[in-house]
C-alpha cells in the first residue's frame, strides 16, 4: 500500500485547509456524528467495581449490563496503572515513527491474517472510510505470536505487550466465569465452551489522527466485535460510541477503567440472552484518538452455537452451530450471505428484507379457491391433443407443470443430492467459487443482495454455471465438493436436452409453424443451458420477505425441479396464486424470448418466491436461452398488416443487458 493512502499521512496533508476532508470520508446524514449523535440527558452506562466483596451482586451487574447494553467499564480490575501506561506509551512512540519505518510491519497484500499496520482503506457498503489507521498482532498463546508484526521500535514495545497480557488473562478468566454464573450455568461453562486455555488474544491499536471534519466522518463505522469479548483501554481523548434505544451516546471515557464489549461469539453462546454491541467512533478536530482492544476470541476450528444448557422446547435455538473460522470469514468479508444471516434471533430480519405492503406474502399471496394450473402428461402418445394442451397452458398461464416426461427419478434424486450438499459446506469453501467482482458472467456463487429498485434484497443465495453445450461450460464453477457433483450435472444436462427439443418442438407446432421453427430461432443446437441453484434458508418473517422478487425469465424457456418445500407463485388475473408441489413433476415457464418469437401468443410467466419459517427451500432451474449473438424477434411467419410486430428484433446478448441492468426495453 502506498504511503499516502495511510489516514496519518492524509491527516498530516490537510493540516492547511481546516474544513475539508476528501469525500470518501463524508458519511451519509444517517452516519454522520453532527447529526446522530444523541445530545439530550445521557443515560447512565454501567460502570463496574470489580472489587465487589459480594460476588453475587457482581455477577448480578455484569449479566445485567450484558443483556441491557452489551457494553459496561469496570474500575479496579487489578491491572496496575503502569502496565496499562507502558502500554500506552509504546503504541503511541510506534505511531509518532517515521512512516517508512512503520510500513516495515504493514498487513502483506492479500494476506488472510488480520495481522500488521494497514488502514482499513477498502470501501464500506455505501462506498465510504473509516478515518483510523491500525496495528494489528496475536499476544496470546505463543504458538499463534508472530514477532515480525511486533516493533522493534520502541525498543521496550515487546517487553510492555507481554507484560500487559499476562495480566489481562487474569482479567479474562474472571470475567467469563462471572458471565457463565450469570446464565445459571457452572462458571467454566463459557470459557470452556471458547477454546479453553487455547482462547486466542488479538491485540489491535487504533490510531485516529485529527480531523478537519470530525462533524462528518467516522473514526470506525458502526459494528459488533466477532470476538468472545473485547477488553479495550483509550486514551483520554473522547470517541467510543453505542448504540442503545435507537440512540448513538457517548461513553464517557474515566481515568483507569477496562471498556468491556460483549461480542458475537458470546451472543451466540448465550443464545441471545446477552448482546453484542453494536459501537462505532468519532473523530476529534485537535487531538489523536487511540484505543488499545484485545479481542478475546476462539480458536479457528472450534465450533460455537448456543449453550445445550439453556436450549429447549420453549427456547430454541436461536443461532446457527458453526466453526469460528467460517464465521470469521464471512464477517471479515462482508458476506452477508442470506445463509448466514439466518442466523438472526426471535421474529427479526433485517430492514433490507421486509417488503413493502404491495409485495408481502402474507397480504397480496391468494387465500380463495385457487384455480387449477396446468399439469400435462408429456407421454401422451396423441400429439395433437399434446400440442393443443401445452400451447393452451402457454397462452393462458404462461406455466404448466410436466408429468411422465422422461426424466429418470434417479438423475433428478442425484442432482438435488449434490446440489444440496454443496450447500451444507462450509461458507468458506463455498467461497471458492464465488462469482468474481464486476464480472459481466453470472456464474458462481454468490447472493443477490444488490438493491432492487425498491430497495429490497431476497432472502437466497445461489449458484449459476452453463451445463451444455460444452464450448460454454466453466469448470471453474463447478464445486469439487461433493466429489459426484460433476457427473450428477452432467448426466442430468444429458437427460434435460431432448426433453426440452420435444418441448420447443410442441410450442412451434402450437403456433401452426413448423416443428423446427422455435428451436432453430433460439440457436438451434448452440442453444446454451444456464443451471441455477437456489437456497432459501428458513426465515423467521417469511410473511414479510420474499426469496425472489416478482420477474419474468429472460430465457426462451425454464425448466425447474424444486424440493418438496412450497414457494413458488406466479401471478394470474392480477392474483398470486401457490403453485402446487408435484412429486417428479418438472415445471415449465415461458420465458421472455418465446414470448417475442410467438409475437404475444405466448406469455412470458410473472412469477416469485415466497420462503418458510421453519424450512429451507431449494429449486434447480435451468435457462435454456440463444447464444449472445443470436438476433431474436418475432417470427415472420407470425406477423402480417393485420398483426403487426409487438417487439423489436435484438441480439440476445443485448437484451439481457438491458434487463440485468434493469433498463427500460
């Protein structure tokens, strides 16, 4: 990284122009301090004596404190002034260093590990940064120290550090006993249940310089540690921020205490009973800010969920049971897969997910006599009445479902086996292959959490790769795990291929053209085969979320098996009606480019996904869409004076950036 996109150096160069900041720092009016921070009468944030003879009037504060705000101060706590004061003084002597000589313990480029001096410079959410510089580096166990990430300037930094810890751990120790009592369960439940004497100490020294603008930016933007717990001391400068009654209040900094945050991984534990803070920091216009955190946190593979002790049949659980390094993972990377999020406690989802009142399952889905859609026997051998029954269903519905199509049940049971487990892995293995930023393909996996125009998300995540023909297949996007993956898809990418030349063949002759006509308009044997997977994790407000939102498929046709969990609606006669789960059947939606072809006679489906409360969802719909460069329109055959063309004739490849990229066509 280069030495000017350090903060330090940013700050040092706007020293002559006292209201300006670049813009990237400028927090939206929701974000910036003038505005949100609260400054009426401050409620009292609970400040701890740890010396408290009574141990349980202790336990009783701290677990009140750790389920009221997640956050409290604790003032003597054992730790001698001038541990905590050499500690100060050498992080501060690092910062004051020439900034060569800091870069020499900078974070390596594209390192996995937190540790090293870096600037938290990639952009947020909304595109904006954090005004702190940082040091990051493992005090505790020796096996998970890495001295190169320690300074060697000041000359005492080392011998200051392991000092600090050593008494710390004694801190730490008590601490979690006293959280363990506070649930009701024996006091070595919690630091039994976070890696034991393998619980690992990441120390990190937060450096905020002056800002010309401490009005508008943020020193760290809003957060939950992922830790255990975090144990912080500041410097006397004013900053740390939470986030209590939808108010961001000031935690008032005193002399000698310990900032104690409850973090996720405590959460987690105590099945939502205590909370983890949600903080954020200010900057100051005259003064550095510094703050010395330990994070407190579990080994990489240690799994954590809910305690079995306080999980039962009137408290489930309310949390997810998985590695930390995985939970880590999707943390640090900002992956809010729709997997992971799952997670959230009691009947909340996140704002991002409740749909509007003209969109929520439980008001617009229809709760009358729900009329018959479409199943048809593709084995029927009198063809004409074959073709009469599917092009109806495609005039009317734009959707039918197919029976005896003659799919083997074995292919179908084989790919929804693998897909499924692919789905079970580890968040970080499905990583691998995730679908690569700014890529104009949408293979690989991912969520589709861009906005909408409503500015919504769906409650899935996927997996998109080609499965025919064989010039448009990446195997890059084809999970390894499990090993059978690539021979379940292929075998059913085998069996789907003449299904859908029977079905393209029945639509042409439905329009009285003939049987080659539709196939050879969508490229005949180039046509491509997009296979999707969808996950719908259960979600607790399935009456206000949808998996997918309303939309037509830009394919010429979808063909879909699902799981046996109901969500599929499609929209008929201004109504969303159910569609009906049949064992073995595959569904079939029109989809735009047949549409076009038929000049209107055939009806591209609007269709959604509503999600379940307690189960998860899956389905496996295949694109069967034309080559890029095939122009689309509709058939000559189709159009005369009397009816005119409806659409305009376009390369496929267009039309799907346009409706992509949600432009108007």
């Amino acid at each position: 990284m280069e030495v000017e996109s350090r903060v330090q150096a940013i700050a040092s160069s706007l020293s002559s122009k006292l209201d300006t900041i670049p813009s990237e720092f400028i927090r939206s009016e929701k974000e910036q301090p003038a505005l949100t921070t609260f400054n009426g009468p401050i409620p009292e944030i609970p400040t701890i004596d740890l010396s408290d003879p009574d141990e349980d009037n202790l336990i009783r504060n701290i677990a009140d404190a750790s389920k009221e705000w997640g956050f409290f101060q604790v003032i003597n706590h054992d730790i001698p002034m001038d541990v905590i004061q050499k500690l100060q003084n050498v992080g501060r002597e690092f910062f004051e260093l020439p900034i060569e000589e800091k870069e020499t313990y900078a974070r390596p480029a594209g390192a996995e590990t937190l540790e090293g001096y870096g600037t938290k410079l990639q952009k947020e959410i909304e595109g904006k940064k954090a005004w702190v510089d940082y040091l990051f580096h493992n005090v505790w166990p020796p096996s998970r120290i890495n001295y190169r990430f320690w300074p060697k300037n000041p000359p005492s930094y080392r011998e200051a550090n392991e000092e600090y810890t050593k008494c710390l751990m004694g801190v730490v120790d008590k601490m979690l006993r006293w959280l363990s009592l506070g649930l009701g369960v024996e006091g070595n439940a919690i630091k039994e249940a976070v890696g034991g004497e393998d619980l690992e100490y990441l120390l990190k020294i937060n450096y905020y310089p002056p800002c010309p603008r401490p009005d508008l930016a943020l020193g760290v933007a809003p957060h939950t540690d992922m830790s255990a717990v975090t144990l912080l001391v500041p410097n006397e400068v004013q900053g740390l921020q939470v986030f209590k009654d939808d108010h961001w209040f000031d935690a008032k900094y005193i002399p000698n205490a310990l900032i104690v945050h409850i973090g996720d991984q405590i959460e987690i534990l105590s099945n939502g009973k205590y909370k983890s803070v949600l903080h954020r920091t200010t900057a100051n216009k005259e003064k550095s800010r510094m703050s010395w955190p330990v994070f407190v946190s579990p080994p990489a593979d240690k799994v954590i969920g809910p305690l079995p002790q306080l999980v039962n049949e009137e408290n489930p659980a309310k949390f997810k049971t998985k590695k930390y390094k995985d939970y880590e993972y999707c943390k640090l990377n900002k992956i809010p897969q729709v997997q992971a999020i799952a997670k959230i406690s009691g009947d909340n989802i996140p704002a991002e997910f409740i749909r509007s009142e003209t969109e929520q399952p439980a008001l617009t889905t229809f709760k009358g006599p729900i009329p018959e859609i479409p199943v048809i026997d593709f084995s029927n051998p009198d063809e004409k009445n074959l073709v009469s029954l599917i092009s109806n269903a495609s005039q009317e519905w734009g959707f039918f479902q197919i029976i005896n199509h003659g799919l083997p049940t074995e292919a179908t049971k084989n790919l929804l086996k693998v897909g499924r487990e692919f789905f079970e892995l580890p968040d970080k293995e499905k990583e691998i292959y995730a679908k690569v930023p700014g890529s104009d393909s949408l293979e690989g996996y991912g969520t589709k959490l861009q906005k909408e125009i409503q500015g919504k998300k769906a409650w899935v995540d996927h997996l998109f790769h080609f499965i025919w023909p064989p010039s448009r297949i990446n195997y890059k996007f084809w999970p390894k795990n499990p090993p059978s993956y690539r021979e379940a898809n292929e075998e059913y990418a085998k069996c789907m291929i003449p299904i859908v030349n029977k079905l393209l063949m029945l639509l042409s002759l439905g329009l009285g053209v003939e049987r080659h006509v539709i196939k050879e308009a969508v490229g005949g044997d180039n046509m491509e085969y997009l296979l999707k997977i969808n996950y719908y994790p259960p979600c607790p407000r399935p009456d206000l979320a949808l998996g997918v939102p309303p939309h037509t498929d830009m394919s010429a046709v979808t063909l879909l098996v699902p799981n046996e969990v109901q969500g599929l609606q499609v929209l008929k006669d201004d109504r969303w009606i159910d569609a009906k789960y049949i064992p073995n059947a595959l569904v079939v939606h029109i989809g735009d480019q047949v549409e076009i072809l038929s000049n209107g006679k055939y009806r591209s489906v609007l269709h959604r996904t509503a999600v379940n409360k307690e189960k998860t969802r899956m389905s496996w719909p295949v694109f069967c869409s034309p080559p890029a460069d095939m122009v689309v329109g509709p058939l000559p055959q189709l159009v005369s004076k009397e009816n005119p063309a409806k659409y305009k004739s376009k390369k496929y490849k267009d039309y799907e950036y346009c409706k992509l990229h949600k432009i108007p066509q």
